[in-house]
C-alpha cells in the first residue's frame, strides 16, 4: 500500500508548486491509474513516491515485504525506497557494458537476496519478461522494447510488494504489449500497482481506480465509471480532456 497525504512539491527557485495538495492511495491487490497532459507533475509525483526526492509539505507512506498493515514515513528514512518500491521508469538508465543476467543478479545482490534465492528469483523474472534468449547478451546490443524488458526485470528480482510503472509499454510490440498486460494483472492480486501510461486504452483495460493530474492538482478519481457518469462522458478520452487544461501531446 502507497499512500500520499497533501503532498506537495516546490522546487528550488521555483515561483509556484509542480504538485500541490496531493491526495492518493495505491491500495494493494488493485492497478490504480495516474494519468495528465505532458507537463502535469507525473515525475514528480512518482519520483517522490520513490524516494528520489521529499515533500515540500504532506507525507508519503509505503508498505513494506511482510508488513501488511504498517507503512512508514518515506521522509523517516535515511535511504531510497528502493527495499520497498519495484520501480520502471519511462527512460531506463541500464549499465550497458553488462549482459542481461550479469545485470539482474548485481540487481538482486543491491538487494540482499541470498544466493540460492537469487537464482530462483532470476529464472522467475527472466520467464516472466521473456529474457530467456537475452540473458547472455550485452544490454547495449537490446532493443529499446528488449531493454524495457530488463528494466521491469530489475524491478521484480526482488519480489517487491509495490510497483510503480511509469510507460511501462514504451517501446514494446503488440505481443510483448499482451504479455506484459497479463503479467501485471497477475501481479496486482498480490501487490500494490501504480502505473502512468498516455495510452488510455491501456488504463481504461487494466486499473480499476484512476487519478487524473492537470496542472499538478488531482482534477478527477475514481473508478471510470465514476469518471464518466460525473462528467457525463461516454469515454475515458473525453473526461481526460474535459478534466484537463492541456491536451495529450
């Protein structure tokens, strides 16, 4: 479980706020939706849930491996989410002069997973994001859709309780597109997902509660069916641009 309680961030010399007054809550065993215009304070709203970096003003709590009814303060600790978070980012920074299972198992050693563990967890993952024939080879030889493959890889090695998945179908092909579909559904019965995709298709498919970010305040949530029947819509798209004050670029 992810929760964020009237966050809200201003950076550095900044005149106004790039997220204020923030209220979500990634439940466990659901895909929750977060969706804006380019420019709508996405980043920085996951990037905080990460740990990258703190609240100006509010609280982000997360759940950890094991702790079903406990999260801690994101600010109370004294390193990155990164115990707690399995997280794929629109850009994945992948060391490149690695090969693909050099590079998860140095993933799953960050982590403190055992050895014998860790053998098990690489076979999983690597079956689970279709690496098998990839394993041996040098990630600067993968395609952008092969590497966006490694990078949600990297964030199950540790079977984490929470994912965040910022266009986690970048670059994939239509196959790849249905495999990755029926892997995070199956993941959601047992964790807490968030994803950010500008393929609506995608969200209206896959989450059952949304949040609509325009202008770094939540303009819509709930289910879509809450969406649309508040906004009388008869599709996802219309409420989207109804709700924001950009359009999808």
């Amino acid at each position: 479980m992810i929760e964020v309680v009237s966050f809200s961030k201003k950076y550095p010399h900044a005149k106004d706020f790039a997220v204020e007054n923030v209220n979500m809550k990634i439940a466990d065993g659901i895909i929750t939706g977060l969706i804006g215009p380019n420019g709508s304070g996405k980043t920085t709203l996951i990037k905080a849930i990460c740990g990258f970096h703190f609240p100006t003003e509010g609280e982000i709590f997360v759940s950890k491996k094991g702790c079903i009814n406990h999260a801690e303060n994101c600010e109370d600790q004294d390193f990155l989410n990164i115990g707690k978070i399995g997280y794929v980012p629109e850009n994945p920074c992948l060391p490149s002069d690695m090969t693909v299972s050099e590079f998860l198992f140095f993933a799953g050693k960050s982590h403190r997973i055992m050895e014998k563990e860790l053998e098990n967890r690489f076979q999983t993952v690597a079956q689970q994001c279709s690496l098998e024939n990839l394993i041996d080879k040098k990630i600067k030889f993968l395609s952008k859709g092969q590497k966006q493959r490694v990078s949600f890889a990297q964030a199950l090695i540790f079977n984490p309780k929470n994912l965040i998945l910022d266009e986690p179908f970048s670059g994939l092909d239509p196959a790849q597109i249905i495999q990755i579909r029926e892997l995070i559904k199956k993941l959601s019965a047992e964790k807490a997902v968030l994803i950010s995709t500008h393929i609506l298709s995608e969200i209206a498919s896959l989450c059952s509660y949304l949040y609509i970010l325009s202008d770094g305040k939540i303009v819509g949530s709930g289910s879509e069916r809450d969406i649309l029947e508040k906004e009388n819509c008869n599709s996802l798209e219309s409420a989207f641009l109804k709700l924001s004050s950009k359009t999808i670029i």
